[in-house]
C-alpha cells in the first residue's frame, strides 16, 4: 500500500467517524496488534460449490402475493433471495420513524419456505424527505447541476448530513437482523461507482485529503507542477475541484485531476467501510459483509474498500454490442465475465455474482433476445470461474416504472418462467448433480498449475491513461481485454494481482500499459525475472512515475535496463491509416499506439513495423535475465492477434505445455471439474481427453453452450 493511500484513508477515516460520532473497530490480538483478517471461504461450504439465489423486492409487490412468490422461488430450487437494497423509503418513511414491519413479515415468509435471505442496507437510494429538508446531501455533477429525487444513486457521499442518516439506518437494520438466523450476508449499498462529484461537501473533502497528503501547500505546487500557467496556490482553500467542463482553452492538469480521481475513490471506500464497521459491531460473525460493483467499475476502486469480506459484482453481458460478428451480439462480450471472476476472485480470495442478467435488459443501446443457452452458459462460467454464490436481478418481471422492459426469471403475470428463467431452473439442476460429483481431494492438474498467471492491474494506471490518452481511439479497457484474452487463449489460470503481491506465486506476470511506476516497483519486476519468472510488458509501461511526471531522463529510462532496449519514441495514426508489423511469418495491422525501440545486444527482436518512417525498427522484444525472461510488446494491435502470438510464444519458450483456445472460448477448473463455454458463431471441439466424464452438456461445443466434465 503506497504512503499516500494509507494516510489518506486513515484521515478519511477519521473524518467519517467524527461526523458520525463513531468508534472504529478493530480485531486486535493480545499484543494489541490488528489481526489479519480470516479468510472469507470460511462462508461457504466447499461440498456446496455455487448457490443460485434470486432478488426480489416485496415493497414492489403486493402484501397477498409474497407467500406465492416466495413458495415458487423456493420450488424453483434457488437457495436464497435478496432483499431491501432500494426501500429505504419504507424502513424510514418519515425523519427518525422507522417501520419494519413489511420486512419482518417478508423474511417470516422467506423462512418459512426455507430460503436463506441476503439483506441489504439501503443507501442508494434516499428518500424524498431528505432531500427536501437537506439538499445538501445530493451530488453535483460538473455543470453545476444538482441532483434531484427521482432516481438512485444521487447522494454526495462526502456530505456529513447524509453519512448521518447513513449511520442511523445502517445502525437500526444492524441491530434488529444481525442475529437473524436466516440472514446469511448484507450487501453494503448497490453497485457503487464512485462519480465525480462537484458539491461543496465534495470540495470541502478534497481540500482535507489533499493537505493529509501533501502536508505543505508548496510540496502540492511542486507535485502539480502549478508553475505552470501560473496555476500557484498559496493555501489548500484556494483549490476548486478539477472540472473540464468549465474550461475550453486547454486541458488540466493531469496531477489534479490524478489526485481528484484518488480522493474519490478514497472516499467510496471509505463510505462503504463505514457502513460495514457498524454491521460488524452488532452483526452474528457467521454473517458476511459485501457490496457489488460492476464488472468493469472505473471510478471506484474495490481494493481501496478493505472492511469487506469479499467483494462481489454485477454482470450484464449483452449490451448492443457484437464483438465475434454474427450472432455474437445475443451472447454478449467474451471477455466480460473471465475478467469479472479472475478480478473479484483475487482480492479476497472469494467471490459471487451478486445480478447475473436474467434475459432482455432495458437499458442497453440495443436490447436484443439471447442466444437459447445463454444464461445457462454464463451461470457456469461463473461456476468454473470459482464463484461461490451466483445470484439474478430479479424474480418477477416489472409490470411498470423505469425497468418495466428488464427480464425476470418469471413474466409479466407472475408465474410463467422466462427463457432465462429455465435456464437458472438447469443451472440449478447441474449444481445438484455436480455437488454429487464433488471430489474433495481433488487437486489443481500441474500442467494447470505451471502455467498460472498474475496480471498486473492499477485503477490509477487506468485514471491517468484515460486522462491522456493521446489518441482517441485508445481504450485503457480494450487494451485489459486484448491481453486477458491471450493469457486465456492458453488455457492458464489467472489472478489479477496488485504490486504488493507475491510474485513467485506466478510463472508468469503480465502488466499491460502500466504506465505509473517507481523504482521500487522496477526492482521487484528485475528480482522476478532473475528468480525465474516470466514477465511480460506493453506499450506505455515506464512513462511517468507515481504521480504522473515524466524522468528527467529518457523515454522510460527506469525500465530500459529490465527490457533490454530504449524506447525511441511513439506513434499513433489517424483512423483510415493502418500500419503493417511482421512477425515472424505473419503480417498484423495497427493503428493506436506504438513504441518504437531499439534493443541492445543480447535482446531478440520478436516484431518489427514493416512500414512509416521507421520501417525496419522493433515493435516487440524479449531477453533472458538470470534465470527467467522478460518480454515487450510496444504495439497495440488492430485485432488483438499480435498480441495473442507473442503471448503464447513466452508460455511456448518456456516449455509449458498450453491449449489453442480461440477467441470467446474459454475453460476452467475449478474444484476438480473442467467448464468450457462457446461465445463464438462456430461449434468447436474443445480438447477433452479420453475417458473423461462428461457431467454437462456435450462436446463439441455449440454457440452459447457450456459443457462440464471431470
């Protein structure tokens, strides 16, 4: 954890507490030490695998309809339901005057049926009374535009006024269900993303975290560079929060608006662990603490929230978009749910899929029908990737309001199973039959096992890339995608792992664009690689140090003794020119970035541009140091495939033994059992050796097909 970060969150932490009149706890040993936290599989039993539950919101619906609706998602098979994220209006319809009534006798009911229930605070979504007696605790967007009732997510979760009212709820759900013995977990908020806010709440905490951090305002000018246009501040008072929106001359400053992205998602963290140090006080410890963000959050930072047990995610798949071509669009992006499980998984060691698409959605910028298969295939993939709960949004299909279009497991009338619907009713099928199947001996294979990747990712390398992209077709998360898929395309496990993590664990690290280094960081890769590693770097790696400055050197002179070669310069194309790179014998087409190098003696040349000024140069490199290689690609492909190839040559030099997966295929294992699901247009014969049992499906593998086996 960098210095700055642990500062910060422990002023933040201070702040929250004071404003709210509260106490942090912590676990403490005798010596008075902070425990380590215990591990987070402790929740779920191993012989269990993956339980399927399913959302449903009584407040919605009425009184007479919760006994049959909940009866027929208990026959249905799903294990658990989900409750109250959204109704805080009911809990405290007026100011101080609660009333739970509704609650209780809905989780009475739930019980009775016997289905677990995963209770939730309401924090999303404030009641209309709040703001009309408070507006101070909407946000402010960069217009200047305050938020308004009327939807979610509208709150400042740095105003004092609203962590208040946070408190009190969060404190009276505590307190009356934290020993019910039917609540299994609590879902801190919902999907929370950490926008910019613009609120004087907001600026106010901003000036704070910058003066914990920086502790002079002339160190803050030096590290913003604010001799620049005259940008000088003589006290922290003096800083507005950076807003593009009321600028048209030029840019900001990339420093401000770096830090600006860190306060906020300091803050996030820092609100959500609020909520969960008040859980912890009065909750039953076999109750767990979680939130679910979305698949591919950009704001905020799930590793900045460490009061969790582990975090969970939302899915979505299908999104208008058709990565593969053809009927692709029904089946959603490939890469989508991989990254998700391998992202969540990793940080605690234990993750679930909080809202897994249900069937047609609403929002999308196209709302296509799914593929038959779909959802089935994305509940085992979840499975393969080591979820231990996957849960849909949402049991009943709205007959108005804003999602009225969004699918349920039932239709419009209540009780008809949806497409999606019976394809959760199969998943809950399969986990009967494969919890029969479970081996508890069972053991990760060591031809698995030795080709184990560690992919090295930094929300503040994505703030700052997508801050200065240079280009505007450079997407931070396209690039993510084009190496997590070739990482994929051999078969490797992968975890996604941060700087603070253990190397040896993994013969191989991949670092796509990581941009903000220091030389501790530059150091750690060297020892990797000397100890026998296998490290692999892309276009733009070294750039700028921790708060976003270039060296005073040249082009990414700390790494130039690791890779072997000096990074020349860099170049981007306008968008009908392409330009040609070969590789050994094939030929690859780029356009958005590349570093053009130049290796000193002992370092391979793997590709090189094929035309522009610099025909002839490196665009890909590797070398041995000590016992291990290090590998990079300057160039960002057109389709990925260069990329796929010379990935798959590092596993391939290193006599580790990979699949040829093609792309939108991808298997797992996961607790003795092997998943392979097809988002391609073409049946596929996944590699399954003879004498296998097939549990699921069947082989070859169709589009929108999973298929299990042991």
């Amino acid at each position: 954890m960098s210095n700055h970060k642990t500062l910060t969150k422990i002023i933040l932490a201070g702040l929250l507490m004071a404003s709210c009149n509260l106490t942090p706890v912590f676990a403490q040993n005798k010596k008075g030490a902070v425990s380590e936290k215990q591990d987070p599989q402790r929740f779920f039993s191993k012989p269990n695998l993956m339980q399927i539950g399913v959302y449903y919101y009584p407040e919605q619906w009425p009184r007479e309809q919760w006994e049959r609706d909940l009866k027929n998602i208990k026959k249905l098979g799903f294990e658990f339901t989900h409750f109250a994220e959204f109704a805080w209006t009911f809990m405290e319809p007026e100011e101080g005057k609660y009333d739970f009534k509704w609650l209780d006798d809905a989780l009475a009911i739930a019980e009775k049926q016997g289905l677990k229930v995963i209770m939730c605070t309401p924090t999303p979504t404030p009641p209309a009374w709040m703001g009309e007696k408070y507006p101070e605790i909407y946000l402010v967007d960069a217009s200047g535009r305050r938020r308004e009732h009327g939807n979610r997510a509208n709150q400042s979760v740095s105003n004092e006024k609203y962590r208040e009212f946070v408190a009190k709820i969060v404190t009276e759900l505590a307190k009356r269900y934290g020993n019910n013995k039917n609540v299994i977990g609590w879902q801190v908020d919902n999907e929370p993303g950490a926008p910019d806010d613009f609120s004087p709440s907001a600026q106010k905490g901003f000036q704070k975290w910058l003066k914990a951090k920086y502790g002079t305002i002339e160190k803050l000018n030096a590290e913003w560079v604010a001799s620049f246009w005259s940008i000088r501040y003589n006290n922290f008072e003096q800083i507005a929060i950076p807003n593009a929106e009321i600028y048209f001359e030029d840019k900001l400053s990339p420093h401000a608006v770096l830090d600006f992205k860190r306060f906020t998602a300091d803050s996030q963290a820092e609100y959500l662990n609020l909520q969960a140090e008040i859980l912890r006080k009065y909750i039953d410890p076999k109750q767990w603490i979680t939130t679910n963000y979305t698949n591919v959050v950009y704001g905020a930072d799930p590793r900045r929230t460490d009061k969790m047990d582990f975090a969970t995610y939302t899915m979505y798949p299908v999104s208008g978009r058709n990565n593969l071509g053809g009927q692709n669009f029904r089946m959603g992006h490939p890469n989508k749910i991989s990254e998700a499980n391998d992202y969540y998984r990793s940080i605690n060691g234990v993750t679930g899929v909080m809202e897994m698409q249900p069937g047609q959605v609403n929002w999308a910028s196209i709302n296509p029908q799914l593929l038959p298969g779909t959802v089935h295939m994305w509940i085992s993939q979840a499975f393969g990737g080591g979820c231990s709960f996957t849960c849909t949004y949402r049991y009943r299909h709205p007959l108005g309001s804003s999602e009225m279009y969004h699918d349920g497991i039932v239709g419009t009338d209540g009780v008809t199973l949806t497409t999606g619907g019976k394809e959760f009713v199969q998943s809950i099928e399969d986990m009967k039959l494969l919890r029969k199947e479970y081996n508890p001996k069972a053991v990760i294979p060591q031809e698995i096992a030795k080709r184990k990747t560690g992919f090295l990712w930094s929300h503040e390398n994505l703030w700052d890339l997508e801050n200065q992209k240079q280009t505007e077709f450079w997407s931070t998360w396209r690039h993510r995608n084009i190496y997590s898929s070739a990482v994929k395309s051999t078969g490797a496990p992968m975890d996604f792992i941060t700087e603070e993590s253990d190397f040896s664990a993994y013969p191989f690290i991949v670092a796509p664009a990581y941009q903000l280094i220091d030389q501790k960081l530059v150091d750690k890769w060297t020892k990797y690689v000397e100890n026998g590693g296998n490290l692999i770097l892309s276009c733009r790696t070294g750039q700028k140090d921790k708060n976003g400055h270039f060296f005073e050197a040249k082009w990414s002179a700390p790494i130039v003794p690791l890779i072997g070669a000096d990074v020349e310069f860099f170049d981007m194309l306008v968008e009908d020119v392409n330009g040609t790179i070969n590789a050994g014998n094939n030929t690859y087409k780029w356009n958005v970035w590349a570093d053009v190098l130049n290796p000193k003696q002992g370092t391979e040349v793997l590709a090189s541009y094929a035309d522009q000024f610099y025909k002839g140069k490196a665009a890909a490199i590797t070398r041995k140091l000590g016992k291990g290689t290090v590998t990079y690609i300057g160039a960002e492909s057109k389709d990925g495939n260069l990329e796929r190839q010379l990935v798959r040559t590092v596993y391939e030099r290193a006599k580790v033994a990979i699949e040829d997966l093609p792309k939108g295929v991808y298997v797992e294992w996961r607790d003795g059992f092997y998943v392979g699901v097809n988002y391609t247009n073409e049946t596929i014969n996944l590699p399954i050796p003879a004498g296998s049992k097939i549990l699921v499906g069947k082989n070859p593998l169709e589009p929108a097909q999973a298929v299990i086996w042991k």
